[in-house]
C-alpha cells in the first residue's frame, strides 16, 4: 500500500473516532478506540516515518487525549498533556486548531485559566480551517464552558446559546443539546437565577434518562447539588452528591457536599470528605482545588485565626494569578468575619475592605462584553 493511501486511510479511521467523541457518544467511541489503537500501533513501528506519519501521531495523541477527557474528565491532570508536547505543532492549520483547542480545555481543567483563555484566542482565530459547522458548535459550546468554570455567566450563556442553535439545525445531535441545556443551568446558578437554573437541569435530567446513560444523570444530578447548595439548602443538596459521590474520584463533588456538611456542623463527614479531595487534588496537581479545599479544611478545623490568614493569603495569592475572584472574596470574608469577633477591628477592616474588592472585581468580569 503507498504512504498516501495509508495515511488516507487512518486520517478517515481517526476522524470517524473523534466524531463520535465530539457527538458524546462513549459506546461508539470506545469500540473505534481498539482499531484506532492497533493501527497506530503498527505506525509506531515502521522504522522511518515522514512527516505525515508524525503528524498523523500528533492527531493520534490530541484525539487520545479527547478520549481520556471524554470517559474520565475528572482524572485529568497536569501531566495529561505531555506527550502532546512532544511534537512540533503546526501552526496556521487545522491541527494547529485542533492542538489549542485541546490545549485549552487541559489548561481550563486543571485551573490554568489565564493560559486556557490564551489557547481558547488562538483556536478561534484558527477557525478559517474550520469548515465542519459542528465543530464550530463545539467550540462556541467549550468556550461557553470555560466561562463558566472563570464565573462569567452571561458570556457562557451567550457561548452555549450559539452552540445550541446550530445544534438545534442538524440531526443527530439531541446529546449535545442536552449538554448545552445542562450549561445554561450552571450558567444560571452563577447568576442566582435559581429557578430558570432548576429549569434546564430538569430538561437535561429528563433527556438523559430517555437515553438511559449513566454517567451524563449524574452529571446532572452533581448539578442539582450545586444548584441546592447556592440557596444553602444544604440536606436536600447533600441527597444529590451523595449519589454522586457512590463513584470515586469526582473532587469537585467531594468540595460541595464537604461544605455542605460544614454548613450544617457534620464536622466528621466533612473533615472525610475534604481528606479524599484533596489527596484527589494533589495527585492530579491542580492548584485551585488544592487550595479550596485547603482552606475549607480550615474552616472546618476552626483553625486559629493566624493559621487560617495563612491559608487564606496562600490561596489568594493563586486565585488572583488566574482571576478566580468569587474564591478571594469568599475567603477573605470569611477571614475578616473571624478578626471581628475576636475584637482585632483593624484587621477585620482591611480584610473586608479587600473582599469587597474581590467582589467588584468579580462582578466586572462576570458583565457581559
């Protein structure tokens, strides 16, 4: 067989493989990985590759990498993007797309905000290579995504709803609106709008039970948890999370129904709970978790309040690097709270002056552009 057919022929086998990671359909994905798999196994070991083979290895290990997120977004971590970077990257190409795109969902995951939203300009200003409109879908749909996760509510919602209404034109693609109906409702907790939040994650939960996939019910069910624990209705949250928490490994659910115990003075649970997150945490290097749950664990051991500062500084110190506003204000209010009835008025002054900063500063970035 010639080098071109070859190559023509696993390019189709590999973008078969990421359309239907990029349609969310696991089953399928997981049954092309196995052909995939061998027959890059077979590349790798032909003695000399052209620089087609390499970028056909490039494109192996970035879907690789979709692949991981996609089955198991919750055990990416730092290291996750370490082979990729290995290869030299094309630049103005639709695999040069494909890399900061990918790069930027890595980088969203593991906290590296200010380096995502980089790689998120640089995709979209690739997209020219870009002529599949569903992948434009899919891109407005993860910056939505990322949004969101940086507490920008309305530019997520104004993401997701360009992504929805080009799903919304093609067939086919009834999970994928149902993940954007899910990302209007984080959205909308974001900005407080409880019941138009219950809203979409009903719709979701609904359509994901018709389609009887696991996963994605408690995908939604983690929501709802959230959604409850926002209006500090912390029991019927904790129903939520402790469903999801039947699973291990799931850090950012481990985080709220921790608090949520807190909340409610279920020290020991929460103290549990906050241990297997942060071991999740470190080993998975991601910073913001590290520190939230850190200084939730504080909160949580009624640290001194100089020990607690310590903590609390360390995190603002991370937060502000990536814009993680909400987080600042949060903690230091909770700081300044602890100077004030201990009488230190000077202290609880400066520490409340610096949350409501925080809080402004959040508020700005979270307006719509």
């Amino acid at each position: 067989m010639s080098i071109s057919i070859k190559n023509e022929r696993i390019t189709k086998l590999l973008n078969e493989w990421y359309l239907e990671m990029r349609s969310r359909n696991r089953e399928n994905a997981y049954n092309l990985k196995k052909q995939v798999d061998e027959t890059i196994h077979n590349l790798k070991i032909e003695k000399e590759k052209s620089i087609d083979d390499q970028e056909l290895l490039l494109y192996y290990s970035l879907l690789n990498f979709r692949y991981k997120y996609l089955v198991d977004n919750m055990s990416i971590s730092k290291d996750s993007f370490r082979d990729i970077e290995s290869f030299e990257i094309p630049k103005n190409s639709l695999l040069g797309y494909y890399y900061h795109f990918f790069k930027a969902i890595h980088t969203s995951v593991i906290g590296d905000y200010k380096d995502a939203r980089e790689h998120f300009d640089t995709a979209e200003s690739l997209l020219t290579h870009v002529s599949d409109e569903l992948e434009k879908a899919e891109f407005h749909y993860k910056l939505g995504s990322f949004y969101y996760d940086t507490y920008q509510g309305l530019l997520s919602i104004k993401q997701v709803t360009i992504a929805k209404e080009i799903y919304l034109k093609h067939s086919g693609c009834e999970t994928n609106i149902t993940f954007c109906e899910n990302m209007l409702g984080l959205a909308c907790t974001h900005l407080k709008e409880w019941e138009l939040a219950e809203e979409h994650f009903t719709t979701a939960m609904d359509q994901f039970q018709k389609m009887n996939v696991e996963n994605y019910i408690l995908m939604v069910r983690h929501n709802l948890g959230l959604l409850y624990a926002g209006q500090n209705l912390s029991q019927l949250a904790i129903r939520y999370l402790q469903e999801v928490n039947k699973k291990p490994g799931n850090y950012r659910a481990l985080l709220i129904e921790a608090k949520e115990h807190f909340k409610i003075k279920e020290h020991d649970i929460a103290a549990e709970l906050i241990r297997k997150g942060l071991e999740i945490s470190k080993d998975l290097k991601l910073g913001e978790y590290i520190h939230r749950f850190m200084i939730l664990d504080g909160m949580n051991k009624n640290l001194s309040t100089p020990e607690f500062e310590t903590l609390v500084l360390a995190g603002k110190e991370y937060f502000e690097k990536e814009d993680l506003y909400t987080y600042i204000h949060e903690s230091l209010e909770v700081l300044a709270v602890k100077y004030y009835k201990e009488g230190h008025h000077l202290q609880a002054s400066e520490y409340f002056y610096l949350s409501k900063q925080a809080r402004d500063n959040a508020q700005e970035m979270g307006a719509l552009k």
